[in-house]
C-alpha cells in the first residue's frame, strides 16, 4: 500500500516536465485542429475583453441622438443602434459580460459541481442516496428553464444572472464527478489515506478531486458555451443583464426586433458574435474531452 | 431604388388606408365571433379600484359596468353617457349629485343590482377601510357621503361644488361590485370575478390567456355582439406584431411604436386598419423621499436639470411612443402651460449646457461626488419604459452620475413602488380624460413610513406635501377657467420645479393598428378606455 502512493504521485510531474506544455500544445494543434482553432477565438474573445476600454472606437454607453441608427460606415464599422451607440464597441464591451458570466457560471457551476459529486461518491450510502435525489429534482428541469425560474425569484442583474445559470450546472457537473469518483474511491491510495487516519475533508479534497481533474476540465469549457448562451438567453428574454450595460443577448432585443428590416446590423452582428463565441468554446471543449478522454485518445 | 420601394409602399398604404371610420360609420353590426386580442402584461390582481393598469382593464373591463362611462363611439374620450345610471341631476348648489339607477340589472351570478350595490362600491373606492388600497381615491376628496333613498337611487353629497365630478363618476375604474360579497370580504374582488357587464368570465391561465363569454342576460338589450374574446398575454412587442401580422390576434388595445405601424401596414395592406390619437399618459421618474441623498431637493432637481427633453423629444419619437415634451397637462389641452412658460421650469430651459451645469453645482453642494451610484427601478414593460428607461440613464450620466438600471415585472414593480422599495423608479400618470382633477390627484400626499395612511395612495415618492394638497383643493373648486388655470400652474411650478417630487419625461402618442375585421371600436386618448367591448363586432 505505501510503495503504490508515492510511485503513482511521482511519475505525474515527470512526465508534464519531460514532455513539456510547449510540445502538449503542438500536439494538441496538430491533432486537433478545429479545437485550435476554437481556442484561439476564445483566446481572443478573453483578450477582447480585458482590453475593452483600449480597443472599442468609442464609449459604448454613448448615445448620439444625431447618428441614430446609422448604417456601417468608415466611422461606425458595424454601425449604430437606435440610441446612436456604436454598435462595435458595445460588442467588445459585450464581450466582457460575456466572458465574465461564461467563465464565473463555468467556474462555480462546474467546482462546486465536482465538490459534491466526489463528496456524495465518497461518503456513499445515505448520503449519496440524499445529494443524489436532491439532485435529480433539479436535474428534472431543463438548464434553462430553471434559470428562468431562479432569475425570476433573485431578479436581474449580472450578479444574479451568474446565480440564475450556476444552480441548474451544479447537478450536471455533480452527476459527471461522481460517476468518475466512485472509481477512485475504490483506488488503493484512497484506502491508504484513510488508514493513514487522514480526515474526510483532506481525502476529498487532496487525494479525490484533483483524480477527477480530466473530467472537470471538459465539463468547465463544455459549461463555458453554453453558460455564454443562456446569458444571451436570458438577456434577450429581458431577465438578464439589463441595459445600458453592454451585453450580445440584450443587442438583440427591443429596437433591434422592432427595426430588423430597417437597419439590420443591429441584430446581425451581435448574434454573429454570440454564434461565434459558443462555437468556439464547443470546438475547443469537444477537442479537450478528445484529448484528454483515453477511450478517446487514440481515435 | 430599392431601398426606396419599402417606406414608399409604407408611406402609400398608410395615405391609401384611411383612418378608420367611427364606430357609428360602420355600418350594421354581425353577431358572432371571438376577438382575440393580445395584452403586453399581466394583472397584480383583479381588483379594478385597487390597480392601475392596462394590464387589468383590457380584459377585465367587459366583466363590469360603471355608473356613467365615456361614449365608446367619441373619439376625444370626453364625453360622458350613462352606463348602469340611465339619468342623473345636478343639485343648485352643485354639491348634490342624484343618479337614477337602470332597473333590470342582474350581476353575472343573478342578483339583481340595486344602488346597495353601488354605495357599496363608492364606499370602498372613496372611504377604504385601513389596509385596503384604493389608487384613486385621491381624485374623491371632495366627497362627503353617499347616499341610497331608494334601491334605484344613489345620490353624491360633496363639500364643495367640482366641475370634474361627473368625469370622476366615468372612471373605466370604478367597477359596480356585488355589496353582499363586499360585506363579507373586502378583498374578494382581488382574487374572484363577479360583475353586471357584457361579458361572463370564463377563465384566466396565467401567462397565457384570460376568456371572457356572452353575458346572455345583459341589460343593454342586442348586445355584445360578439360570440366572446380571447386576451393573450403577450409581454413581447414583438411577438404583438407577429401575432397580428399572422391574424393570430386582431388587435392589441395599447398601441404600437412608429415602426410597428408601418411593418404591419406594409405587411396587410388593406387588411389593417391604423387609429392614432394623442396619448393621456407620460412616464415619472420618482424619487423616494425616505432614501437618501433624494431627501434633498438640491438632488431632486439636479436630475430634472440633467434632462434634455427637447432632443428627447426629437430623437425618442422616431424609436418609441412618446413625442410632445410636456408639464401636467396633455399641450394644446385648455389648461396645459404653453411652452413659453414651460421653458421657465427646471428641467424646461431651452439651453441645455447651462441647465446640466446648474445640476452638477447643486450634486456638489449636495454633497454627492463625481460617480456617485444609485439605482434605477424600471417596469418590465418594453414599450416606451425600455428606451425611456435607457435615455433617463443617459442624460444622468452626463451630469457624473452613474445608475444602474434594474428591471421588474408589473406585480414586483408596483409592490416595490408601493412598498417603497426603491430609490429612483419608473412611475407611470396615464388618465382615462385629460382633467386637472383626475391628472393631479396622484401627487396629493401619499404614504409614508411615519404615516402610512396618505391621500393618495398612487403618490410613491413616500413624502408630504401640504401646500401641493391644498393646491390640489383649490384648483379642484375654482369654477372660474382663469383662476383654475392660475392654481394648476402653481401646482405644476410646486411639483416639478421647486419641490420636484417627480419628474415628467415625454408625453405619449397612441398608435392602434387593428385588423381591418374589428369593427365598433374607436381609438382615444386614452388606452383606458373603450374596452367594455360591447359594440365592438367582427366583420366576416
């Protein structure tokens, strides 16, 4: 039992430091070269919108009575919107929002997912049976149904959209880390902790979750799109983010329904945006499942 | 060229298509038929006196009767006929008012209705028991008691005598309840249907449609002439549209914007018949009085001096439905304040630079820095509340003010507004005729956490005023037109430039398009109005 730990523990870094992020990344590219190209649009999409206030041409909250939906000229590329705001810079800052939601509902949803989907596989019996019925009434609803309900309980606002999407990934991530868990459960380095009298939390917590890692990793850029998604979802309902915050679902909504025929570039744009954005998080994380999934690996 | 056909074929088939006739034109009503029509929003409650808006009356209204109504068939929405009172007489000193009631009068359930009935109902609306909010009772101060000689009379004793008192009786509002369901619980009418009116409630789905059938017992003998109708609740404008433009509802009695109009009519030609009027109503921003730094008026009227209505007016009619920049009054009405003296109001100054100048001074000496944050509550209801709501936000930001905006269905919204939940908020004043009584009543003293009883109960900025209550009285009992105005005036400088309780963003513009099949419905300045749907009737 001793001899197993160490050696299992050790020869991970080995092999990292051997083959090198440099050559994973060639590798990946080379294999998979839509994820590359996903990723490189997610990339970009990141540096976007961290460098919003550097690139947008103007300040999105910015009306212009006088440029009122101005179709894309040399000095609105993608034109205006029905309060005169340059419709690019309100996409750039859109992304922001965007990523800012996808990456925190991803985050939370797919962590707090995998914490108590290990935490249920490992303490097993009643209160596997528990967190698993618990989860299974919210698995019942459809993710964005349920949205729809949390943010009509929390109200709008970017706080409480990033609530309204994390709750309904929590089971899903939870059903993904347990059925990867309860394999490790059983592994002897687990036994070996618990006769070594660790404590429940320092056994889940050091030697359970960071084995559930792969899985975590495909259900955190799978979340991204799709929490990306139903922002704009939302938005687009009026239940999410709220104007004048600049945000792709709210881009589409109210005069950019009412004047779709007249001026178009209102609507097109920021759903070529949001298209392109959920695109490439699915390119990306289908790649990255491929990758790292060893029934998959070789295929 | 192209690019030309689309507003040309627009332009032509709206000079084509003439405005629909009057109702009376129409020629000989057809029984039969469901009008389906859609609702943007949905009811708080399905109490008429308690609630305030579109969302209840549309299809509540052909549930009840009212003493007296407007004449479904005058466009102007001023003139009053009898509705369950067939005749009524005015006292010599003008403070008794005697209504003689229809006999043959059966609410939906078969009891027969008596003016009980009716002082049951007015004793609810003007005298409401602590607890039970009543929006208008604000515009019955003048009421001193109500009286029934005899089952088929009901008479009106006021303390003084009040040009707008028969407007007041006219109210879509003042819904004819049952007294023996009164008596047993006040607030059944919040949950339960039980009316004299053309129509007998069938059901109510929430989020989806609310039913209403031919009442066969009604009084007005041949009517309705529809078979029944059919709400849908339709919060999306858009859907609105398609749901016309595929004839999936005939009409939606609100109104649409500019660019609504002009896509249906492009897409029905002669199919689609558009009614316009000016529009009784405007969006308030409201300040809450209990929440700081809106105690200060220094602050109050640094957010009206923010706002450029002029360019509002220019830009936001082109995209929304509002248009004329406006006091208390509808312009062009007999005691509206003419622009001249408007642009002597804070927020009304014709040079906009130096108005927002004036407004950052007094944020300074208020105390309130560069940036300072609050909120912004806005109703759920896209048109005009969404672009208005963005505009408000604009024009605050360019006095350094930095506001988020946070958007609530009607039920949250009136429950925040009512509750005081809020620090700025969207506030609508839409009446059902333009009367300084029935237009200013809202601003007498409302609720406040130390006294929670106020005047008016549809005043939220959770503040006092006496001198505006006694403006409100003395422009209630002036009969002289010259002396009335002089008060209204006072009132208006009181409420929008001195005190600024509230401020007026842009006055509405009504734009019905209906399928050209509906027929006995004539548009007013009011989206209140007109939809007891008794003399509407669908073509075949």
């Amino acid at each position: 039992m001793m001899a197993v730990k160490p050696a299992a523990l050790g020869e991970i870094p080995e092999v990292a430091e051997r083959g090198g992020w440099r050559r994973a990344v060639l590798e990946f590219c080379r294999a998979r070269p839509l994820g590359a190209i996903g990723a490189v649009v997610v990339l970009i999409n990141i540096l976007v919108g961290l460098g919003a206030h550097v690139i947008a041409p103007y300040d999105p909250l910015a009306t212009d009575y006088g440029a009122m939906l101005a179709r894309p000229s040399a000095g609105h590329w993608l034109g205006t919107d029905a309060f005169g705001r340059d419709v690019l810079s309100r996409i750039i800052y859109g992304s922001r929002t965007a990523m800012l939601v996808g990456f925190a509902c991803a985050f939370l949803g797919a962590t707090l997912g995998a914490v108590i989907g290990v935490t249920s596989a490992y303490f097993a019996g009643k209160v596997d049976l528990l967190i698993q019925r618990v989860m299974d009434i919210f698995l019942a609803f459809p993710l964005i149904i349920l949205a729809l309900a949390v943010v009509s309980i929390l109200g709008t606002g970017i706080e409480n959209v990033i609530m309204a999407i994390t709750i309904p990934m929590i089971p899903r991530a939870a059903l993904v880390a347990r059925s990867s868990a309860l394999a490790i459960r059983e592994m002897p380095y687990v036994d070996a902790a618990r006769a070594a009298g660790f404590s429940h939390r320092r056994i889940i917590l050091r030697h359970m979750l960071p084995n559930v890692m792969a899985p975590y990793l495909i259900m955190l850029t799978a979340y991204l799109g799709q929490a990306i998604l139903l922002e704009a979802s939302l938005s687009f309902l009026g239940l999410g983010v709220a104007e004048p915050t600049p945000a792709w679902g709210l881009m589409l909504r109210g005069a950019a329904v009412q004047f779709a025929e007249s001026a178009p570039w209102m609507a097109i744009f920021p759903g070529f945006a949001i298209s392109l954005a959920v695109f490439a998080f699915n390119l990306f994380g289908d790649s990255l499942r491929d990758a790292l999934d060893p029934r998959l690996r070789t295929q | 060229m192209r690019r030309c056909l689309g507003p040309l074929v627009t332009l032509f088939a709206v000079l084509w298509l003439p405005a629909a006739p009057p109702a009376a034109a129409q020629g000989m009503p057809r029984y039969g038929g469901e009008l389906i029509f859609a609702v943007p929003s949905e009811m708080p409650s399905y109490d008429g006196h308690r609630e305030s808006t579109f969302a209840l009356i549309h299809p509540m209204a052909p549930h009840y009767n009212t003493l007296l109504r407007i004449d479904p068939m005058d466009r102007s929405g001023s003139k009053v006929v009898g509705d369950l009172a067939e005749s009524w007489t005015v006292g010599k000193d003008g403070r008794t008012y005697t209504f003689r009631l229809r006999r043959g009068v059966k609410f939906h359930d078969g009891a027969e209705f008596t003016s009980r009935d009716a002082k049951a109902t007015y004793d609810k609306i003007v005298f409401p028991p602590s607890g039970v909010a009543s929006e208008r009772k604000g515009s019955y101060v003048n009421i001193e008691a109500v009286e029934t000689p005899d089952p088929h009379t009901i008479v009106f004793r006021l303390k003084f005598p009040s040009a707008s008192f028969l407007s007041s009786v006219a109210s879509p509002w003042n819904w004819i309840y049952k007294a023996d369901i009164l008596e047993k619980d006040i607030r059944w009418y919040e949950t339960n249907v039980m009316g004299t009116g053309p129509f007998v409630f069938v059901e109510h789905v929430k989020g989806s449609h609310w039913v209403g059938k031919k009442n066969p017992n009604y009084w007005d003998k041949g009517k309705p002439y529809l078979d029944g109708y059919r709400a849908l609740f339709i919060k999306d404008s858009a859907a609105q549209v398609a749901a016309i433009r595929g004839e999936r509802a005939h009409i939606q009695f609100r109104g649409f914007s500019p660019a609504e109009r002009d896509s249906l009519v492009a897409a029905l030609g002669a199919r689609i018949a558009v009614q316009e009027s000016p529009w009784d109503c405007v969006l308030l921003a409201t300040m809450n009085h209990e929440k700081k730094p809106f105690d200060d008026k220094r602050v109050r009227r640094a957010l009206t001096l923010a706002l450029d209505r002029y360019q509002g007016s220019q830009a936001l009619s082109k995209i929304a439905i509002v248009k004329a920049v406006a006091g208390v009054q509808v312009p062009g009405t007999p005691f509206a304040t003419p622009p001249a003296e408007l642009e002597k109001l804070a927020g009304y100054w014709p040079d906009i630079n130096k108005s927002r100048a004036e407004a950052r001074r007094l944020l300074k000496e208020a105390g309130v820095p560069e940036g300072f944050a609050f909120t912004f509550k806005n109703r759920g209801v896209p048109m005009p509340y969404e672009p208005l709501g963005v505009w408000l936000i604009d024009q605050w930001r360019q006095v350094g003010l930095n506001v988020r905006q946070e958007v609530a269905e009607t039920a949250k919204w009136f429950a925040d507004l009512r509750g005081g939940d809020f620090e700025v908020a969207m506030d609508a004043q839409c009446g059902y005729m333009v009367e300084p009584d029935l237009d200013l009543y809202k601003f007498q003293s409302g609720p406040t956490s130390a006294a929670p009883r106020g005047i008016s109960d549809a005043n939220y900025t959770r503040q006092k005023d006496s001198v505006l209550d006694e403006l409100y009285v003395k422009q209630s009992r002036a009969i002289d037109p010259e002396e009335r105005k002089k008060y209204v005036r006072e009132f208006e400088k009181r409420l929008l430039d001195e005190e600024v309780h509230s401020m007026y963003t842009l006055q509405w513009h009504r734009i019905v398009p209906h399928s050209a099949r509906v027929k006995g419905w004539t548009v007013t300045p009011s989206h209140y109005l007109n939809n007891q749907l008794d003399t509407v009737w669908l073509t075949e």
